[in-house]
C-alpha cells in the first residue's frame, strides 16, 4: 500500500476523490475516481481480499481528504473488518444521534442510518436548488467563495462515503427495507455528494438484484466460485478464474482492468488510525439528521395519563417554549438523558400540542409562542 500511496499517479490525481486500489498488469497503479464512479459494487468469494481492498479504498481516502471534506458511514455486519476505525470518530465518522458507536454493526441501527441518509440528501438537494447549483462542486465553491450566506441551514457539504461489508447478510435479515433506501440513495445522491461501497461474497441475483445493479456502474469482481456469479456482478466470465490474494477485475467506465489489490494489514492500519487520533479532531462525531419515524412508530398511540407523563416533561415544555426550537437532540444535550428518552419526550410534547409533526432535516414548529400560554396547557393536560 506504501508503494501505492507515495506513486506519482495518486499524489498528482486532480480527481475528487482518488482512489489507488492496485497495480495493473503493466505494474502501473490503478487510480480512479470515486466521484465519478459514482458508487462501487465489490464482490468475490469467501478470502479472496475484498476487506482488504476495502481498506485500501478507506486508506487511499484518508491520505488525500481532510476530516472536513470527507465522512464515512461504516456498516459492519461482521463486527471485525471495519471496527478498527472506530477511533475515528472525531475525525471522519459519522453517525445517527443517540447511537453509542460509530461503527454500525446492529441491522435496525443500519435501516435508521440510510433512512437518514436519505433525509440529509433531500436537505441537501433543498440547500443546492437554493443556491442554483447543480452539483456538490459548484455548491462548496460558491460558499468558499462567501457568494451564499451562511443562514437557512447553508453550509460547508463534506462527501460522505458509506461503507457496507457483507451486503448478503443485511439483505437475508431485513431484505426490503434496507434495498429501497439503498437503491434511493443510489439513483440520486450522487450530485449531493454522498456515494456508496457495497462488498457482499454472495452475488447472486436474489442479493444484487436488478435495481442495485443499474445504479452501481463501477464493479470490482475477485475470485468467485462459479461462472455464474462472475456474470451476475461484472456480466462477463473471467472472475471465475482468478488466482485470488487480492488478484482483481475492475469494471469502470465500460472498460475490464486486471489489477493487483494492495495490501495493507491490520498492524499498519492500527498506525494508521493512531497518527490521525494524535492529531486536532473535532469534538463530537458528524451527526447525521434524525431518520423519519416508521409508519408503526408513528401510528402509536402517546399514552397521556398523568401517571405515565415523563418527570422532565414540564421543564422540557419550558425549555422548547423559551427557546422556540424542539428537537430530540437538544432535550438529549440539555438534561444529560438518552436518546430514546428524549424522543418518547419530544412524543409527549407533540401529543399534547406544544410542538408540531416531524418534518425531516428541519426542526419542529412550536406551537406555543409564550409561557402564559403553555401553563394553560399544561394545567388542561395535568387535570385530564
């Protein structure tokens, strides 16, 4: 991985976001951009080396991206791959607020993420048409530039890659509603910066399905077990007869390179991760917006006897009020409680008419405008 770092092709890159992932069969590196790719299909048999060419992917964009242009969503289903990364968080992670680790190995976390996700692209779409920019680029110049105010929510946009090992095993435990948000953000979040890199070691066409696979026009393929798989993830033979340790295909832009995955191993990712903990990070992790409630969450009933009322109803009620902005995290920052109990909270509120209907990346309307009025409302409630 040195070698690959220190060649002249990746340090000269004009690209976006370059990515060094081998040496081609001319003893060239292979460096292509992930932008422009826009997301990455990996796939290949059981130890063939799609984790490590993962970790070269990750380390390429650590070497070439500041910690404020570049996030990373980490979704590892095997709990080991991508948790060597996970002291990060100050620096390049990102996560959904109330979740404990940034490294998301729970599948019901995984749904909330890319419900998020989805959530931050629409916003993010919001923020471009506002300041007629077409894409990621041409935003983050303009406010460089200061040609956009820094109101209404306009701010600096990091890229943020979201990272998936083991696609097979979210797929057979949450099946649909994981490929719906994925496919969404894979047909549109390519222009507000937000890609994907999905490695799975099963491509058969009930995991890659038609949907995922249109939108994922980059592929890498290693060393599969069969012909078939070879065809269903680049739709050509060739994969099948590889020699494996990190011998790859690689489909972009219409064209098949044979390459040699570099290596990094777990020692010099350790250092790695070590010399970036050393430097200034940010103090808290890149919080993503609150994901939407489901359909089911949000059809329950709020139980509103007098009994069940949270004990920190009233003082939030007072807090919003004071404020005029409702919203679970700040509830969570201001009384120093769960995020789980903040958001049954911010329920109440909603039940007993202070604050409005969830509406996305955008906080709540309060409804209250002044304290004489919400003692009113709260002396109505307690009676009932």
């Amino acid at each position: 991985m040195k070698s690959m770092i220190e060649s002249s092709e990746f340090q000269t890159s004009k690209a976006e976001l370059p990515v060094v992932i081998g040496k081609t069969i001319e003893n060239e590196p292979f460096v292509t951009d992930l932008a422009k790719a826009p997301h990455l299909l990996m796939a290949g048999a059981t130890g063939q080396g799609k984790s490590v060419g993962l970790n070269a992917i990750v380390t390429s964009l650590l070497y070439r991206k500041h910690p404020s242009e570049l996030k990373f969503v980490f979704v590892d289903p095997k709990k080991v791959e991508l948790s060597l990364y996970s002291n990060l968080e100050k620096h390049y992670l990102a996560k959904i607020p109330g979740e404990d680790d940034a490294v998301i190995t729970d599948v019901s976390v995984v749904e909330k993420t890319l419900r998020s996700l989805c959530v931050l692209m629409d916003t993010r779409y919001n923020l471009l048409k506002d300041a007629q920019c077409k894409k990621i680029t041409e935003y983050n110049e303009k406010f460089l530039s200061r040609r956009i105010p820094m109101q209404n929510g306009h701010g600096y946009m990091p890229y943020i890659v979201v990272v998936i090992d083991e696609f097979a095993d979210l797929i057979m435990t949450a099946g649909k509603k994981i490929e719906e948000p994925i496919c969404r953000l894979a047909q549109l979040a390519r222009a507000v910066g937000i890609h994907l890199i999905i490695a799975t070691q099963r491509p058969s066409v009930d995991i890659i399905t038609g949907k995922i696979k249109a939108n994922f026009p980059a592929r890498a393929a290693f060393k599969t077990s069969s012909m078939v798989d070879s065809k269903t993830i680049l739709d050509t033979p060739g994969a099948e007869q590889l020699i494996g340790r990190g011998d790859m295909l690689f489909l972009g832009g219409g064209k098949l390179t044979r390459l040699q995955c570099a290596l990094i191993d777990t020692p010099e990712i350790e250092a790695l991760v070590q010399s970036i903990c050393e430097q200034q990070g940010y103090p808290d992790c890149f919080e993503l917006p609150e994901p939407p409630l489901e359909n089911s969450e949000s059809q329950e009933q709020v139980n509103l006897s007098s009994g069940s009322l949270d004990s920190l109803l009233e003082d939030a009620a007072i807090c919003v009020v004071d404020s005029q902005h409702g919203s679970t995290s700040t509830i969570q920052r201001k009384f120093a409680i769960g995020y789980n109990r903040a958001g049954k909270i911010i329920d109440q509120l909603e039940a007993i008419g202070v604050v409005g209907p969830f509406r996305g990346s955008k906080p709540r309307e309060v409804l209250v405008k002044s304290r004489e009025q919400l003692d009113e409302l709260l002396a109505q409630v307690l009676q009932k």
